[in-house]
C-alpha cells in the first residue's frame, strides 16, 4: 500500500506569465514542507525547478517541472510552467493532469497578457483555479488594481480571501477574511504570527468576509439556508462550499504572497490540502467513446501520458497520470492507440531533476516511468480487455516557420533522426519536408521556441546546422484567356516523334458556362493536391487526334503545373479546352503529345495575363491599449491590412491580414516592440494576387535563378 491513499493526494499546477514567481513559489513550498533545506533562487541557479542548463543561462522556465511536497498529511504535486506563450505546450499538457490552478498575478504588473492567455485553456479544462497576488513586496505594488483587473477579465467569481495590511518594502502582514485572522511575518518569512484583526482594519475585513459568505452561499442552496437561518457560515460549511464552488468554476479564491520573502506560502498550501479537490473529488473523465471513468484507486488500470523527456544515456522518461486504479511497478499495460503492451519496470516519483523509485502509485497521482518503447505523448494506457482511451491534449497551431539544414554535408539522416527526437518531446513543434519548397522544415511557436530546439540539436545530438528563411509557397494563375498551338517534331534513325496541340487556357471560377464556339466533347474535373482546380475539356472534332493521346496532353499540363512558367510554383484555377491538333501515323505516340501539351500549356498560360498568388494570413495580436499603434504601425511595415480592433479584457485584439512573405521575424519584433506584453496567434486565410512591382521581381529572380542553373 502506498504512503497516501487518492483523496489524500492533490495536483497543483503553477500558471502565470513570465517574471510572476512560479518558480520562486515551488521553492517555499518545498522549503515550508521540509523536501529542502534551504530555498534556492532563480538568481543563484540553484532551484529544484529550473535545473536545466538553459534555463539557468536564460533565468526563466521553458519546460514544465513535477516536484512534490508532504504537507499535514497530505501529498501536494507541484507541476511548474514557464510563462511565455512560446512554451503554451508545456503549460497545457500540466494543465491537462492538475487538479488545481494557482494563477499568479504580479501585483507590479497587473493582469498581463500570458495570463489571459492560460486562462482560456483553464476555461477548456475546467480546472479549479486559485489567484495568488505575488511580489506584494514590490515598491510599485498595488493589489487593489490588481484586484480590479483580475474581476475585469475573469468575472466577478474572483473572490478575496486575503489582502495585504500594507504593501512594498514594508509588506509583512495579511488579513485572511475567510478565518478572520491577521498574519504576522517576520522580515526572514516563514511562519507567521496569528493576530487578531486590527481595529482599523474591521470595517474593510467584515465586508470582504461578508461578501465571501454571500458568494459561497450563492452556490449552493443547503449552504444558502442555513446563512439564512444564522446569517454566517462556519469554517467547515465555508470549505464544503468553496470546493463544490471551485469544482464547478463558479469561485475563484485569491490569495496574497511574496514568495520572494516567503510569506504566505504556508497558508496557501493549507487552503490546498484543506479545501482544493483531489482527483477523485473531480468529475471523471471521459474517454473518446463517451464512457465515464472514475477516479478509483480500486477501478481498473488506467495512465495518461502528458509529456515526454529524453534523458541522455537513459532514454526516454514519460511523466504520467494515474486516472484509475493503482499501477504497479512490473505491471503490464496495454496501449489503446497502438495496441502494444507496455511493461513498467520502474516507477519514480520525480523532484525536478531527481527520480525517487516506488513500487506503486494509485489513482490521481502522477510519476515517471523509463523506456516505453511504442508508446507517446497522449497515449492512454490500460488494463487488458478495457477499451479506455482518454481525450488527447489539443495543442495549439504554430505561429512561425524556419528551414533547417546541417551545415556538414553527409549528416542529413542525423539531423533528420534528432528532428524526430525533438517532435517527440515537444508535439508542438512539427517536422515537415516540403517537396515543395524541397526545405525541411520546423514550425513552432515562436523565436524563444525555437532557440531551444537550436539549442538541442547542438548541443544533445552535436550537430551545426543552420536556419535559413523557409520559401513562399507561391501560385501561378491567369486572369483571361489565350490560344497556342505547338508541334512537337523529332526524327531520328528510326521511328520519330510527332504531335501537335491546339489549346485555349482560360481562368476557371466555380460556375463559370461552358466554353464557347467550341464541340464539347468531354469534361474532366480535377481538385488540386496544392489547392484550387483544373477542368480539362475535350473539344476535338473530326478526329484530328485520337482520344487515346488525350490523357497524354492532360500529364504534360499537370507536369507543367507542378512547375509553373512564371517562378516555378504550382498553377491553379485553371480551364483548359484541348480544341484541335495533328497527328501522325507512325510517328506520333504518347511522349510526343505529351511534349506537346507541356509547350503549348506554356505558352497559352504566359499570354494569359499570369498572376502570381501568395499566401494570406490572418493574424491576432493582443496587446495593452497603450501599445495599439505601435503595433499597427509595424503591420503597415508588413504589407498589413488591419481589418478591426475588439476590445477583450483590459487588452485591444487587433485583427489583421498579413502576407506570409512579410512575417518572418515577426515573433522577435512584436516581443522586441512591447517588451513581451504582447501575444498574437495566426492561420492561413487565403491566396491573393500580389502587388505589381512584387511580381515583375519574383520573375526576375526566378530567371536569374534557372540562368544560372543553365551554366
């Protein structure tokens, strides 16, 4: 039997943006519940969480730790997160296994973009959620604005617990209107003194406990009468609520702290232990058929893994959660989406860098286990004969793109080999070889993301490679419609070739009328792999060319439009009307017409006003009121076009369109230009001609380009 049963093991999840104190946090609790002896700081490089080499070198996280703490009796998971959203993957995988959020607010800052940006993904999940206002010891603190902003852009479920005494460098005391108690904490921190509450401070401490009654009544109409009948709650009917609230998203407590001094830490972790929801407390989950699975230490098998981390010299570590049941060391379980069985040699309970081996681990808690061999992020494990397989993690879309290439020749295998390895512990960051484009290529969130990929490579597999700019996928259509003819002719000793193709190339729309002053005679329809159509006619009368060599001058149009005249890219959005021809009858054959198809395509397509598209993107930014026009001014650099401005929050979202072509970079400077307050997100809207003085130099360059292939 394990050390602690499910309903005494909680999972809580760090979340906040950048430079909040998540980690600085993790550090007093795992000093306050005795893991450490002394509280490591993110200057000294020597906290629990943050022990990779980059993120001591960066001074912020960039991968989500598990530590855990005892606390009363309880076992406490501490999932850490880092607070940019080029790392979002690793804050919603966390999220995806919590069974609490704390949000950490910077009461210098106010609610800040990343903030809102996590908070949509603990809308999705459902997690019950506390606020902790950090670093009220701050010179420029100010918690009731803080305060304001939090009920602005979460609702007034935002509920007070605590409130700071005083604040800045003089911060040491706080009134917690739930036991109506004022805490007093030396200058070191630690733990802190139970005082009565003030005079002075009554008045404002009966309202907030008052306002606090009413909201955890509100919810929950047992608890309504008897506030009716006493007109007050007692501290066990204010915890019973508070957890039916938070487990329904209809109560988000908030809390005070300066995790820097270590003050407060300890009654937030007894607000966890106390009142936060264990795994089985929570709604069970549901698996992909729509079968519900509680979270029983006595159920049958069940894991989830959430992420996955390669350990050189080891192999690959894959962290999980026990949904169900109780997993075994040497225990074998049965991959839902593979169909493979997996035995589990080894478990570990995981203190950020450190794995602690144990024999078992029961349902709701979380661990590790080595060398799974057939088995990746959003996999479900189970029992033999059970069919569970739970709701994967939907990560979000990239929002930037780079070509990568080794800068030694001879090492593309291994690149492509430690490209995998990366996809496999990051399933945001997404590996494609564009035949294309002939790049390989890596889409992620953003520079910061990609630099750790960089960073990877070079120095876990010891490879030197290179990022260049990934190519425009450009198209190739026509705006009117032109007639060529051309004769292919080739003699030689034997039997020559010979074919010759008339063709009208017209640009095709979706129900445009039949071709004019032609004998349609047959119609072929074919949508492009590369997007848009090609409607192939046959109009031929009286036998000029046998129908067998039709589909031949149907491959050379589709050859040529996979190589399109003007830059080489695909063609699309074409009709053409193959209306007359000549044929000979030894010489001419299916290569011949073919040829012939491929030229004449060519030159009609050329005469037909050519137009080059590009790549559309819609693209998002959110960012404070204040920085609004510096950031419309950088898209205006871009080519883009804001098509409006929404109001969300305390935030302005910009909605604009932006070429493909203009957005390298932009990752950098919408960081650079907003100090990291800003966030923006993009996917692909459409193909739209490009500017005039654009395209005559695409052409330009691609004829240089082929010149000098020719030499």
């Amino acid at each position: 039997m394990g050390e602690f049963d499910t309903s005494h093991v909680k999972s809580i999840v760090l979340l906040g943006h950048a430079g909040s104190g998540k980690t600085t946090l993790a550090e007093c609790m795992l000093y306050e519940a005795g893991i450490t002896s002394r509280r490591g700081t993110i200057t000294e490089k020597n906290t629990v969480g943050d022990y990779h080499e980059m993120e001591q070198e960066r001074g912020n996280s960039i991968f989500s730790k598990l530590m855990h703490a005892k606390w009363r009796g309880y076992k406490i998971n501490i999932l850490d997160t880092p607070g940019y959203d080029d790392f979002t993957g690793e804050v919603i995988a966390a999220l995806r296994v919590a069974d609490t959020g704390v949000m950490l607010l910077n009461a210098a800052m106010g609610v800040e973009v990343t903030t809102d940006l996590i908070w949509q993904y603990t809308e999705q999940f459902k997690t019950p959620m506390i606020f902790a206002v950090n670093k009220l010891d701050d010179d420029s603190a100010d918690f009731d604005k803080t305060v304001s902003q939090a009920k602005s852009h979460f609702g007034t479920k935002v509920s007070v617990v605590q409130y700071p005494r005083q604040q800045g460098a003089g911060f040491h005391e706080i009134i917690d209107v739930l036991r109506m108690t004022m805490y007093k904490f030396r200058d070191t921190g630690g733990k802190p003194e139970k005082l009565p509450i003030p005079d002075d401070e009554k008045e404002r401490a009966d309202t907030l406990h008052k306002e606090l009654v009413e909201a955890v009544a509100g919810n929950d109409e047992a608890l309504m009468e008897r506030y009716f009948d006493k007109g007050e709650l007692d501290e066990d009917e204010m915890k019973e609520g508070l957890k039916k609230a938070m487990i329904h998203h209809d109560i988000f407590p908030l809390f005070c702290l300066s995790a820097e001094r270590n003050m407060g830490s300890g009654r937030l972790m007894g607000f966890i232990d106390n009142v936060c929801p264990s795994a089985n407390e929570m709604p069970p989950q549901i698996t992909k058929n729509g079968d519900k699975l509680p979270c029983d230490s006595n159920g049958p098998a069940c894991m989830f893994i959430y992420k996955t981390v390669t350990e050189p010299h080891v192999g690959d570590l894959s962290f999980f959660k026990v949904y169900s049941g109780t997993i075994k060391s040497g225990c074998d379980l049965e991959n839902e989406t593979t169909g493979v069985s997996e035995k589990l040699n080894q478990l570990f309970l995981v203190e950020g860098n450190k794995r602690i081996n144990t024999n078992e681990l029961v349902a709701g808690d979380i661990g590790a286990t080595l060398k799974l061999k057939n088995t990746h992020v959003n996999n479900t494990l189970h029992a033999r004969g059970k069919n569970y397989e739970l709701k994967p993690v939907e990560f979000p879309p990239p929002n930037m793109t780079v070509a990568i290439e080794t800068i030694k020749k001879g090492e593309e295998e291994k690149l492509s080999q430690a490209l995998h390895q990366l996809r496999e512990e990051d399933p945001t960051l997404i590996i494609e070889f564009s035949p294309e484009l002939k790049q390989t290529l890596i889409h992620c969130q953003g520079d910061m993301h990609l630099s750790v990929a960089k960073w990877k490579i070079e120095n876990i597999h010891k490879l030197d490679v290179k990022f260049t700019r990934a190519k425009i996928p450009y198209r190739e259509t026509i705006r009117s419609s032109a007639d060529a003819n051309y004769r292919h002719k080739k003699q030689s000793g034997g039997a020559g070739q010979f074919g010759e193709v008339y063709m009208r190339v017209e640009p095709w729309y979706e129900g445009m009328p039949e071709p004019t002053g032609m004998n349609v005679r047959g119609r072929d329809s074919y949508d492009l792999d590369w997007g848009g159509k090609l409607v192939f006619y046959n109009c031929i009368v009286g036998g000029a060319i046998d129908a067998r060599f039709l589909p031949s001058i149907l491959k050379g149009v589709m050859e040529k439009m996979q190589v399109g005249p003007l830059t080489g890219s695909y063609v699309r959005d074409v009709r053409v009307s193959v209306y007359d021809g000549k044929m000979h009858p030894v010489d001419s054959n299916d290569i011949a017409f073919k040829l012939a198809g491929l030229q004449a395509f060519r030159q009609a397509f050329q005469q037909a006003s050519p137009q080059i598209l590009e790549p559309i993107y819609q693209v998002e930014i959110l960012c404070p009121d204040e920085l609004t026009g510096a950031v419309m001014g950088e898209l205006q650099t871009r080519r883009g076009l804001v098509e409006g401005i929404e109001v969300e929050g305390n935030f302005q979202k910009i909605i604009a369109r932006m070429p493909l072509a203009e957005m390298d970079g932009y990752s950098s400077s919408l960081r650079s230009l907003t100090q990291g307050r800003a966030k923006f997100k993009s996917k692909f809207l459409e193909y739209f001609p490009v500017p005039y003085e654009i395209q005559q130099k695409l052409i330009e360059d691609y004829k240089h380009k082929e010149e000098a292939m020719e030499v």
